[in-house]
C-alpha cells in the first residue's frame, strides 16, 4: 500500500497547489487511471463499515452544505472540489472549503475520499502479482510499502535534507517516507529495509495502478494543509478521511536516503495497554 493520501488534494483550488491551472486543468474528460479506478468524495457519508469517519461534515466553513464529488469515474478525470474562491469555467462551490486561504478566502480539501476498485482481490493475491512480475521482469525483488510516515513527523533538517536530494536527482514531487518497508524475494521472504524513499511520486503515476485489494482501509487524520501533512504546521486544521484498498504499482521509483540512518532502538517499547 504505497500510499493512502493524495500527494495533493484532488481538485483543490488552492493557488499554492496549482493543480488546476498546471497540471489537471486540461485533462478533464481524459484518462488518469486505470479504467477500474474511480475517486470520489463523499462528506455526507458517517462511518465505513461500522467505523467512524472523520471527514464527515454537514456544511463548509462558508456555510455551503456538503455534496459528494466524483473526481475520477472508471478512471477518467471528471471534476475538482471547490471554495467559493472564483474559479475558471465554475459556476459555484460544491461545499469543500474548509481551510483558509489565499487573501481570505477557503481552500477546498477532501472530507471523505474514496478510492474504489471494480477489479479488487486479496491482499494475498496482490503480493503473487507482485512476484509474478518480479519473476518475469528478471527482478531481484519487489517492493512492500506497509506504512507511511504520514502524518509526517520530519524535522526541518530531514525536510531540507528531501528537497536537497530532489533539486540534486531533478525530480519535482515525492510522497512522504516509508516507515515499514519490504523486500519481496522471489519466494515470498520479506526482509525489512531502512532508510528508503521515494525519488519521485506524483498523481500521474496513478496511471501505473496494476491492480487493487478487496479490503479498504479507513484513514481518519488531522488536515492542516501542508506538504506531508506534516505536524505542528500551520495553526488551522480541519479532519478528513482516506478510504483506500492496498495498491500494486507496476512502477515505482524508489532509492536509499543519502542520509546517515540513526541506531535502532536497544530495548522493545513499553505496551501501550495492560495484559489482560
């Protein structure tokens, strides 16, 4: 599961963003992902399967009641979230400003994401993909991803230190770093690696989906708008919810960190609950 939240939010209309103006605004009617990939945000809906969503909420910070959106439609781009901030070629806000921002205005964020898959299978079925490609590409190994440090809890310098690395490498986005990362061998052996990240990500690789698992995740998180969803930036903040299934990408790029990693820790933490 390589990632979980979008590298920006989808249709924001967020000037800083630029998504619509630079990179999305004329593929609208094109496609953006697999014909079995459809995203759409949802507010209105409370829970998922009996577990509660943080990105659910009656009316926006400018009072304009929240309606479902489909972003993406069996893989063609349909439409964005919006502010009542003035938009090109938009008539009103769909009721997804929910941050402040540019010059007074709200920025429009996700409250409930979905990412839903028509052609879904097992998480076990997924990593015999995996393999199958390893296998057939002639690959030493493939790659899990289990988890993200997201929200990111990156100090100034760990983030210095990735946009350093992207100025140096030429790329222009990333996705936050792999916490949990694996090695997969050709017969089935994980073996957890450190100190990996990802060179470049963006959105359009999307377009690299190979296929989907059958069993969504929910993740409900504080929203404070900024890159990495990093902690402790910003002072406004609002809730959203990401509900996503496992990923196979065909391709990802992915490389060492050039940066020293620190020492494992001596002893075990201590349990978060009592024995029972």
């Amino acid at each position: 599961r390589l990632q979980r939240k979008p590298l920006a939010p989808p249709g924001s209309d967020n000037a800083n963003a630029q998504i619509i103006e630079s990179v999305w605004a004329s593929r609208v009617g094109s496609q953006v992902t697999p014909e079995w990939l459809s995203l759409v945000d949802n507010p209105a809906e409370e829970q998922y399967q009996g577990k509660p969503l943080g990105g659910h909420y009656v009316a926006d910070d400018e009072g304009v009641p929240a309606q479902p959106v489909t972003l993406v439609d069996k893989g063609v781009l349909k439409g964005f979230l919006f502010s009542r901030l003035p938009v090109r070629e938009t008539a009103a806000s769909n009721g997804h400003g929910r941050l402040p921002g540019a010059w007074g205005s709200e920025e429009a964020v996700i409250g409930n994401l979905f990412v839903r898959a028509e052609q879904a299978t097992s998480d076990a079925q997924l990593k015999t993909k995996l393999l199958e490609k390893v296998k057939s590409a002639g690959l030493k190994y493939g790659v899990i991803i289990r988890r993200l440090d997201f929200p990111s809890t990156a100090n100034f310098q760990e983030l210095q230190s990735i946009a350093r690395q992207l100025q140096k490498s030429g790329y222009a986005r990333t996705a936050n770093v792999p916490l949990l990362a694996y090695r997969v061998y050709p017969d089935g052996r994980e073996e957890l690696v450190r100190g990996w990240r990802f060179r470049e990500f963006s959105a359009k690789d999307l377009r690299d989906l190979d296929a989907a698992g059958d069993r969504p995740y929910v993740l409900n998180y504080v929203n404070n708008g900024s890159s990495f969803n990093l902690e402790d930036a910003g002072t406004d903040a609002t809730t959203s919810s990401v509900i996503s299934p496992s990923l196979l990408f065909d391709s990802v790029d992915l490389g060492r960190s050039e940066d020293e990693a620190g020492r494992l820790p001596v002893v075990p933490p201590p349990a978060l609950l009592p024995k029972p």
